[in-house]
C-alpha cells in the first residue's frame, strides 16, 4: 500500500523532515510518493494508506489551501474510509475555519475542525510538550488557536500549553485524522505512538525507546 508525503520541499520545516525519513524506512521508498507543490496530489486518484503533511511557512499555508481546498470532499470522503491522515506543525492550522493575519486579513481554513489560529510573529513560541502516552515533542509557532476541543483532542499535556496558553488540549482528533502543533519530530520521538497509529513494524525500535525516554526524562526535568 502506497503513502503520499505532500509537497515535501516545501513542508518540512522545525524537523518535520525527520517524519518523513521514518515513514521511508518503515513503508519502503517503493511505497512512498512525494507529490510537489506543482503535481496533483496523489491520494486524488489512487487509494493511500496514509497522507502526511508537515510544516510550512505562513506565506506557504495560502498556496497548499488552495489545492486543499479543491480536493476536500473526497479528502474526507477517504477519511471517512479509514485513510490515515497526519498534519504536524503549521499543517494543523490548516484545518480549522480560518487564519488570521497579523494585519487582520483572514484566510479560509478548510473547516475539518472548528477552530481559528491568530498569527502574531513576535514573538515566537517555543515549548517542550509531554501528554497522554507519554507523547514527546516540541512547538514552535508565531500562533494561537481558539476552539473547542475538548471532545476531539489529540493528547491532553502534562508540560507545555495546547491549542493557546490557556489550554492543556493539544491538537484534533477524528478518526484516523490527527491535526497537531508539535513537531520534534512527532513520529521519531514517539515510537510506541508511530507503532500504534501506523499498525507498523518500526525500524530502530530499541533505540528510538531509548531516546524517547531520555526525552522524556528531560522534559520532566523543567517546569
């Protein structure tokens, strides 16, 4: 079964590219598709077992809603279907009803999740988070979100904030679809979640848990 890593030379930003070199050792670089900006994503013909989307700078979110917004039926359609979908990073802002702009333009979101981010780049936010399983990793954003999702998190935190500073709820949740802010990478630095989530064999398990441990251990070590 094929995965599709979406526009990756554009994507990949704070580490994110770490995601997409495990999701390489663990499908097959025969199984993984990298679509770039300029092709039609791949998962619009062909089935997919899972789609990753990783970070990107603001400037760059208006071009990828663009073709997202396109193509959102039948990317839901597939969610509904038990495709895996993963947004890490800015890719999750993507998701909720809209992105406010500093100088107070708004850019439509595609609505999966009913939230709004507010970008505000000075300063820049950077937190260690750890949550529910454990979940390890790191933000680092210019935004702020505002919502509900408290019925549809993704991890809920012991260290760090969530969707904005007044909030231990991390991220959204629906089916096979993840929507979060952390990066680190998310995938490397959390093997038992990627194990899990993906219903994969993982390469370099041992040693990821070792590091993940460690991890661990030096978020705890901050408050």
């Amino acid at each position: 079964m094929k995965i599709e890593i979406l526009f990756p030379e554009v994507c990949s930003f704070f580490g994110d590219h770490g995601n997409v070199l495990l999701l390489e050792k663990i499908y097959g670089e025969e199984n993984t598709v990298k679509t770039p900006l300029n092709q039609t994503p791949y998962f619009i013909d062909h089935e997919v077992e899972l789609l990753y989307l990783g970070s990107m700078s603001e400037s760059m979110q208006v071009k990828v809603l663009e073709i997202l917004k396109r193509h959102k039926a039948l990317l839901m359609d597939k969610i509904e279907q038990g495709m895996k979908v993963l947004f890490t990073g800015t890719a999750a802002d993507l998701c909720g009803r809209s992105i406010i702009e500093e100088d107070g333009s708004i850019i439509e979101g595609l609505g999966i999740f009913d939230f709004e981010t507010t970008i505000t780049r000075i300063p820049r936010l950077h937190v260690s988070v750890l949550g529910t399983q454990n979940i390890v990793g790191h933000k680092t954003q210019f935004t702020q979100s505002t919502g509900d999702n408290s019925q549809n998190y993704f991890i809920e935190l012991e260290r760090g904030f969530g969707l904005n500073h007044h909030s231990k709820l991390e991220g959204f949740r629906y089916k096979n679809l993840i929507a979060t802010n952390l990066t680190g990478p998310l995938l490397v630095l959390n093997p038992g979640f990627t194990k899990e989530y993906l219903q994969m064999p993982i390469p370099f398990e041992e040693t990821l848990n070792q590091a993940h441990e460690k991890k661990v251990k030096d978020v705890l070590r901050f408050k």
